[in-house]
C-alpha cells in the first residue's frame, strides 16, 4: 500500500524462534489486536472490494496447530504480529 512499510525479523533463542512482521501504516490503526484477529473483521474500514477478514484468523489458526503462539501488537501506525515456535532439539 502506499505509504506504508512492512518488516519481517527473526530472533532465535536457545528453546525457541521468533517470527515478527511488522507494518507501519499511513494512518494510525482504530482497532485492538483482540478485535482484528476475529474472523471476517477488516482493519481497514475503507475497503470494499477485496479481503474476507479471514487472513489473521487463518493465520493464527495455522500457527497454533504447529504448536506455536500467535501475538499481535498495536501502537499507533505500528501493527505488529509475533509468532512464536519452540525448536524441536531432535532436528539438527
């Protein structure tokens, strides 16, 4: 979108690995991460054509059946998605 950015980091640790998505909007965001994970809600009000609001829901669903957290954080035009997976120590 324009005017926007978006950022992905990885931050490994000794029993787990960090996956945040980060995007900073033109416009502050007017909803909380409770509400914006909720199934067929869109955060951008002004869209009309494109988007079911599944794609968070969807998300979350996927991550935490991997056995993973699903966490989103909300600060002004900052909106930012955790995800959060233990490492399996068999796997090398």
């Amino acid at each position: 979108m324009p005017h926007s950015r978006a950022y992905i980091d990885i931050h490994e640790e000794e029993d787990y690995v960090s996956v945040i998505f980060k995007n900073m909007s033109e416009v502050e965001m007017n909803f909380s991460s409770e509400e914006i994970q909720e199934r067929f809600v869109r955060g951008d009000k002004s869209r009309h054509e494109t988007g079911s609001g599944l794609g968070l829901a969807i998300a979350k669903s996927f991550v935490v059946a991997q056995g993973g957290t699903f966490d989103i954080e909300i600060d002004g035009d900052l909106f930012k998605v955790i995800m959060t997976f233990k490492k399996n120590k068999s796997v090398k």
